[in-house]
C-alpha cells in the first residue's frame, strides 16, 4: 500500500493514466510459488486502490497488470494451467448463465472465482426449502428471495471486480435474443427439456455456441453446441416430438454431488471454448452415472 | 444360436436390469427394440441408445460382445 501511495504522489493525479505501467510494477512483488519459480503478483488491496484513485475499473487493473506479466495473487494458482494471456482472455469475456438452481449457482460461483470479466445471470424463480439439498445459493435466511440476487451477491463476494447483468425473469422465446445480447458463451443450467430448445434457438440466432447439461439422480450429462450444430435434437430428439417436459429427474430427484460434479464439467468447457474456439463435445455426450460409477463419451453423429 | 452383450441402462431404467447384465444372453438377430421389450422398459424412455458408444435405433440389431447402454430422458438442473 505504502508503494501505491508513493508512486501516485509522485506521478500526479493528471499523470496517472499513462504511468499505470509503472505504478502496477512499483506495487507488485516477487512470490516464490510451490515449484521454485518466481512470480510478480500484486494483491487484491493494491489493484483496488489502484482503480479508485486512476478511475479505471478493477478489471481493467487485472488486464493492465497481467499485459505486464504481473498476476494478480487472486488468480495466481491458476497459473500455469492457464496462462496470463488466457486469463486475459477470461476477464475480457461474458458468459450467460440461464437457471440458477443447482447448475446455475454452482456454474456461477466456480466461475467467478476462476476470473470470468462479464456475467449475465438469469431466472425467474424464488429459493424454497426443497432447494436446500443442492443449490449451494440457497441457504436457510434466503429462502423466498429471488435467486438472481442470491446469484448477485455470490459473484460480488466472492469477485467484486466482476461486471454483472441480471434479469429476475424466466427465459422465453420473446425475450431470449435480448438476454443473450452481448455474451460470448450461454451455459444452460435450465430444469427442462422445453426451455433448452429456447435457449438453444436463441443462442444459435445470437451466434454463440452453448454448453448444455442436465441431471437426475446419481447421473447426468453434458454436450457442446455451437450454431451450426443439431445440437440438442441429437440428444432429446426433435423438439416436436417431445413427449415430456421434464425427465427421470421428476422420479429420482437431484443430488448435490452430482449437480456439482457436472456444473463442473459444464465450466470446464465453458473455459475450454472461450480460450480454443472449440470442444470435444461437440455432437458428443458425456454421460455419467455415479452410482457404479462410469463416465462414458457417446458420439451422438 | 445365441450372442452376449454387455448391458448397460441408466437412471430411471437401471430397475429393468437383469442378473448378470455385463454377459446378458440373447438370441442372434435380436433388435435393440425387441430387447426393450423383452426387459419390459417403456419405449418411450429409451430415448438414448448408444451401442459401443455410438447413437443406435430401436432398430439396430445387436452383435455378439457388443456393449449397449440406453439412457432416459434427463432434464434436471
């Protein structure tokens, strides 16, 4: 802090635009990570400082200092699994998180800690106590509140520096475009079958591909669709032929350990596509099934 | 003559398994579908069919050692 405060006494309030090179340099230090390498890092109390006296927002200082090799400390055990140019990559992209139930709340915690720059969170749905089991945005003293400001404060919490849009209303087919507007991936963390095809239409009109998942009981599953796939047709089969809104969840119910573990996998491939433009799992499913336990990858073409 | 296959059904059809699903005997020339229903599942729950983790029909016909698994329809978030 003391470096912080020195380096802007002497640069000026006027000058502080372009000596933010210098200034993030002069704040930042050397760690010594676990495999012997060193690391310039500057922490979370500096880059905040930083943005509130030069005006520029907390992801900009993230970007500025990684630009310069400087890690910010909050992201540095994703290094060297992501590089400083991928985490650039990360804060500079929005994701549409569509449903925060137990997907949606598990989805939007893992990544704003991992450093996603731009969230839009959407649902239209209140906590109940039958959500308790596995949506970890629930809690006993937020039950009846909507779960987009549950979703709001986990983000700011956890990653205040973290743009957020957010609409407390359902996905459909009127308003989907919209809500799509200016995001780089839509992750469907939706609880039927019916209002995945919405997302899936309205992602394929927004351009931007879609990493899909669903659950019930000890299984679940997960693909990839970018616009010019069949997508989830491969999957369900074509939408008019739908039987059922809902699936084998409406019998077995959904675990917390399995809502988990593909809210896992669905943000691995989130990050995997923002970063490579591609996914394995295009027109391919991974299912899982935790009870024997198998992961198995079936080619859906 | 008889074949085996290695069944596998998931979620809600897992209560249709047979004894001894990883060597289940059937008939050669014996159809996916005809196996449903033989098992007893709802047609319209095996919506997923994957033989040797390839998507198959109802009316793809089994082969000896083949490793079949068929999947509900999953919705849950």
């Amino acid at each position: 802090m003391a470096t912080v405060w020195g380096s802007f006494r002497r640069w000026g309030v006027d000058n502080l635009k372009q000596h933010l090179p210098e200034i993030l340099l002069e704040a930042s230090r050397l760690l010594t990570l676990p495999d012997g390498s060193n690391r310039n890092i500057i922490s979370l109390l500096d880059t905040a400082d930083i943005s509130q006296r030069s005006g520029r927002t907390r992801k900009e200082i993230d970007i500025l200092a990684l630009e310069q090799s400087i890690v910010p400390e909050r992201y540095i055990r994703n290094m060297d699994a992501l590089s400083m140019k991928d985490q650039i990559t990360l804060l500079q992209s929005r994701v549409c998180i569509v449903g925060l139930g137990g997907l949606g709340g598990s989805v939007v915690e893992t990544l704003a800690r991992i450093g996603i720059g731009a969230m839009t969170v959407i649902d239209g749905d209140i906590f109940d106590e039958s959500n308790l089991n596995r949506q970890v945005l629930s809690s006993e003293h937020n039950l009846s509140q909507t779960k987009t400001a549950a979703a709001l404060e986990k983000i700011l919490t956890v990653n205040s520096s973290i743009l957020i849009q957010d609409y407390s209303e359902k996905m459909d087919e009127e308003n989907a475009v919209h809500l799509l507007e200016h995001a780089d991936i839509a992750v469907d963390c939706l609880d039927n079958i019916q209002a995945r095809f919405i997302l899936e239409k309205a992602a394929k009109k927004a351009g931007i591909p879609m990493v899909s998942a669903a659950v019930a009981g000890f299984s679940g599953q997960i693909t990839a669709i970018f616009p010019e796939d069949r997508g989830l047709e491969l999957v369900y089969g074509p939408e008019q032929s739908l039987s059922a809104t809902r699936g084998a969840e409406t019998t077995l119910g959904n675990l917390a350990f399995t809502v988990s573990l593909v809210a896992s996998l669905e943000c691995a491939e989130v990050v995997k596509i923002l970063l490579n433009k591609d996914s394995d799992l295009r027109n391919q499913l991974l299912i899982v099934d935790l009870k024997e336990p198998t992961f198995e990858r079936i080619r859906l073409l | 003559m008889t074949i085996s296959i290695d069944l596998k059904l998931f979620a809600t059809l897992q209560e249709f398994t047979p004894q001894s699903s990883d060597a289940h005997i059937i008939a050669a020339g014996t159809s996916v579908g005809t196996l449903v229903q033989q098992l007893g599942i709802p047609e319209k729950k095996a919506k997923l069919i994957f033989i040797n983790n390839l998507k198959a029909t109802l009316d793809s016909v089994l082969k000896d050692g083949d490793r079949l698994g068929i999947f509900p329809p999953v919705g849950g978030g």
